[in-house]
C-alpha cells in the first residue's frame, strides 16, 4: 500500500517505502513493510491452484490499492486548487481495504501454513492501523519461513515503534544479511538508530556523534542502491535537523540532492520550505526570504507564513542587536541553530511523505 495511504490509516512507526525489488524475489513494499511475492510470482508459472488464488489475491490487493492512491491524489489535487479536503475519504479508504483484509482471512483460514500469505496480510493490517493483528500474522510467518528478510524487516519495523527497540536493531541487521541489496532495510534501520539515539548508544556502544555516523552510514547504502527516491533522499536530509550543532553545508548539500530527483512542482517546493528554515537557522535571512518567495502552493501556506514570521523577527533581532553591539564586536552569523529552531514534525513536504514520529 502505498504511503498515501498510509497517511490517513496511520502506520506502524517511521519507515519508508522501498525498491520494488530484492535479490530474492520481487516484492510489494509498503511504507517500509515489504510483502515478498516470490509466491506470487510462483503462481504465475504452475497450475497449482492454491497459488493461482494467492495470485488473484495479490492482484485484488494491488487494484485496490491504485485506487484509493487516485482518489488520494484527486483529492490531494483539489486541495491544491483551492478546494475543501474530502471529509469521508479516511473511511472510504477503511471500507475498500477491508475487503481484501476479508479475502485474506478467508485464504489463511483454508492455507494456515502460507507464509506468504501472512506476510501480505500482515503488512495490509499494519497499514489499517491493526498492529497486534500485523505483529500476530508476520510472528507466524517467521516460525513457518526463518529465511524470508521481509518478515524481519516488517517485524523490526512493529519493534521500533512498541519495543524494545533493540529488537529492532537486531531484526533489521538479519533483513540485511539476508539480502543485501534491499535499499529500504538500511533506511528503515538508519531511521531507528536515528530516533532511538540513546536506545543505540546503549546497544552499539556509541557516542552520541558515533550513533549519528551509524544513521548516516546506513542511509547512504540505501541511496547508493536507490539514488533517484524522493522520500529517502528526504530523510536522510531531515536528519540534519537533529545534529547539534547545526551541519549547514552537509544539509543543503542533501536538500540540493532532493530537489534534483523530486518529480513534480509540489516535491520541489516542499523542499524550497526546507532550504528557507535551513537558512533561517543559520541566520542568511535575504536567501531563506528567496526561497520562501518561490513557495506559492497553498497546501504550503500555512508553513510559508510561520517562517516568515520567524524570519522578521529573527532578522531584526539580530539588526537590533548588531546595532547595540557593533561598537564592541563584530555580529554573528551562520550560528549553531538552537534546539528551539528544530522543526516540528510537520515537515512542509507533500502529504504522500509520510515521516509518522
């Protein structure tokens, strides 16, 4: 299911969406929960008749999934132009899904030893927001297949949000060893450590700035494996927020790389938000101004004017300040960004990004 979805079901914790690919089998990635079809693609050359039902399955899950990612995106256009969001798309969304949920239960029920078919139930109850149902389905994926990676990654990925993390730990480093050339283990893994830093300086025995070069470390396998993904390329930005101090050039050197591969307008200017508050922090107010001005969709607005609001009062605070102590000391600039300057969850980037913490 794709992550416009999941940003009205909810989701299981921070992890992202994945290649469409592994070095084991094909897979449908969901948000960061991969749901392996090497079953599927099975059903795809045999006559066996479980397999051909698994297959209609998954083909029922994929039609459904497309169009509640239609009617996500019409929506998500109708704002865009002006208009009022849908205000019963969430159940929509919760009564088409709940009928492959339906067809799943009916297939485990005749099938309780297809693992594949837990794995793909699993992740479709994670993206419903029923994780002990998910947690429940992959668990039992795991005692009938110990060698499947999407079961540790989708398993890690319920651990990192309910514990204990350091199961996390452990569940995304078994993903990678089994196939690793998964792009989203090391993201999903590089997003935990980043979120839980103390929880990895206990487990690793890192420092702090340690537990920040294991984060990055992992982000930049899965973008060397996955170079042209928006959303990754996102996070391993957004991290920057949480250095102390501030790694100016580091950040916009990775905004600059999410601009180059974002698709469409609304990507872009999400990230001309992240260049004006990168700029702000550092106090270049005349650049973080430019880039705000170049920010005209509306779903932005309302992030648009809070940091131009910063912004007027950052910049004459610190006129006002140079002007009281320019006698004394030439002013500051591009300063360490105060704790106060870490952005809020809400990140201005496009809905269909889902960061979830």
């Amino acid at each position: 299911m794709s992550r416009l979805i999941i940003g009205l079901l909810g989701v299981l914790v921070a992890i992202k969406l994945p290649a469409e690919t592994t070095n084991l089998a094909a897979s449908k990635a969901t948000n960061g929960v991969i749901q392996t079809t090497n079953a599927f693609e099975a059903a795809a050359a045999t006559n066996d008749p479980v397999e051909s039902e698994f297959k209609r399955l998954m083909a029922e899950d994929d039609a459904a999934q497309a169009e509640v990612d239609r009617w996500i995106q019409e929506d998500q256009a109708f704002v865009a132009a002006g208009g009022v969001a849908s205000g019963n798309l969430r159940q929509r969304i919760r009564e088409r899904m709940q009928g492959i949920a339906q067809g799943y239960r009916e297939f485990i029920k005749e099938h309780p030893q297809h693992a594949k078919a837990r794995v793909a139930y699993g992740s479709l109850l994670g993206d419903m927001n029923d994780e002990d149902g998910a947690q429940e389905q992959l668990e039992a994926a795991l005692k009938l297949d110990t060698n499947d990676p999407a079961i540790y990654n989708n398993l890690a990925n319920i651990y990192g949000h309910h514990g204990p993390v350091t199961n996390a730990f452990d569940f995304y480093a078994r993903a990678i060893k089994l196939n690793p050339n998964e792009p989203v283990y090391y993201q999903n893994f590089g997003t935990t450590v980043y979120l839980f830093r103390q929880d990895a300086k206990e487990y690793f025995g890192f420092t702090e700035d340690q537990v920040f070069a294991k984060a990055f470390e992992l982000y930049s396998n899965a973008m060397r494996l996955a170079p042209d993904d928006f959303p990754l390329a996102t996070d391993v930005a957004e991290t920057y927020y949480g250095v102390r101090p501030m790694r100016t050039e580091a950040a916009l050197k990775a905004w600059t790389n999410a601009l180059n591969i974002a698709h469409d307008e609304i990507e872009r200017e999400g990230v001309y938000i992240h260049f004006a508050r990168i700029k702000l922090m550092a106090k270049r107010f005349d650049e973080a101004r430019a880039h705000l001005n170049a920010v005209t969709n509306t779903m932005y607005a309302e992030m648009k004017r809070r940091i131009a609001r910063n912004l007027d009062e950052q910049e004459a605070e610190a006129k006002g300040t140079n002007l009281t102590s320019a006698t004394n000391a030439p002013p500051k600039t591009n300063g360490p960004a105060s704790q106060a300057d870490k952005p809020s969850q809400d990140t201005g980037m496009p809905s269909r990004r889902l960061v979830g913490q």
